[in-house]
C-alpha cells in the first residue's frame, strides 16, 4: 500500500470585487492563478493539476488533460471540472494518493452589463426558468439550456415530496430530463452531526509554519 502524503493550501490570492469591473471572466481566472502560484512561491511550470469550470476557453476543445497541458505549456496528471469545497477534497485526495504534486484551483466570474430590462446574471449561456407551487410556494423545477462542448442541451429538472429535516424543508425526489435520457434521485434521510473542532486544526508541520509567521 502506497504511503499517503500530507497535503496543504500554499498559497492563495483574490481578484478585485466589484460590479462591471470590464473584466471577463477567463482575465480574472487567469489573474488568479498567477497571484496564488506567487504568493506560494511557485511557477507555472511546478503545476501538475487544475480543477475549475471555464478554462481552458476560447478554442473550442474543453477541459482535457491534453488541452490544459498545451494551453499552459505543462504536463498535467490530474484536469476536472471542479471548484470550491469538491475541489479542494478532489485535489487533497489526489495529492494524497501521488497522483499529482500542484494543484490550482483558480475561479474567476464577470457579470455583463445590461440595459437594465434583465438582470446582470441572466444571459445567454445561463439562462433558467424556476417554477414554483401555487398553493406551498415552494419549488417545483426548473429548465434551462445547459452550453456544453456538445452544444446546446435543453434540461428539465422537476423536485417533490418535501420532507423536513432537522427542520429543512427538502424535495426528496429529483427527477432530470436531458439527452433524452431521466434520472430520478431520492433523498431518504438527512443527518446533522456535530463536528468536532479538532478536525479543522491544521497539521502539525503547517501549523509549525503558521507560528513562524506570526
């Protein structure tokens, strides 16, 4: 059995935060992979993985290893589309296990202006329609056209049978059309455990690295 490696967040950074800053939305993207690989002393060329939605864009061929490796100039073990907190667990299991040394898991979203008789977040491209029930007012699906490297997929998603968890109200059933394929996911239960704090201390060699800071 391979021995399991520590694993740790190096470096990180944060684009400016505004409204029609005039950025898009790879500039931003871009801007932060290249201050989180300075601020935990690296380059480009140390990177051997990369979880995030939206790059590589712009010619047409998607997130493959082979496409993120020629667009960076890099060999990549480890590509998916990923971001936030799955991200992190993907990338932590990854690095664990030896499948990949570097990471990056940069994101970046830019709003297009509008004249104001749509809301800056409904655009081509991630446009949905939500339906709701009369009489509860609570959710009873949504469609929308999902842009994917296939093309333009139309996507019916239809929830019922709220149940109360813990006090959260929930749909229990998820019914998706899409491809003309259905797929129907039923929640049975809900647990809320307590976490104990320990779990988010950090590991003993980050943490030595933490005091030396202060």
């Amino acid at each position: 059995m391979a021995v399991q490696r520590d694993v740790a967040i190096v470096g990180v950074y944060a684009t400016k935060q505004g409204r029609n800053l005039g950025r898009t939305s790879l500039s931003l993207t871009m801007e932060a992979f290249h201050g989180g690989l300075a601020d935990a002393g690296l380059t480009v060329a140390d990177v051997d993985g990369w979880f995030n939605f939206d790059f590589p864009a712009g010619n047409g061929q998607g997130l493959t290893q082979g496409n993120v490796a020629f667009q960076l100039g890099r060999p990549m073990t480890v590509v998916g589309p990923y971001s936030g907190v799955p991200a992190l667990l993907y990338a932590s299991a990854a690095i664990r296990d030896g499948l990949a040394d570097v990471i990056v898991i940069p994101f970046g979203g830019a709003q297009e202006k509008t004249d104001g008789s749509t809301v800056a977040y409904t655009r081509p491209g991630f446009e949905f329609t939500e339906f709701f029930n009369v009489k509860t007012g609570l959710l009873a699906g949504m469609k929308m056209n999902a842009t994917s490297q296939m093309g333009t997929i139309p996507v019916v998603q239809v929830v019922s049978d709220y149940k109360s968890f813990g006090g959260v109200l929930t749909p229990t059933v998820t019914r998706q059309q899409m491809m003309g394929l259905e797929s129907e996911m039923t929640i049975t239960s809900i647990t809320f455990d307590p976490v104990d704090p320990k779990a988010f201390d950090l590991p003993p060699a980050i943490a030595a690295l933490a005091r030396q800071q202060k």
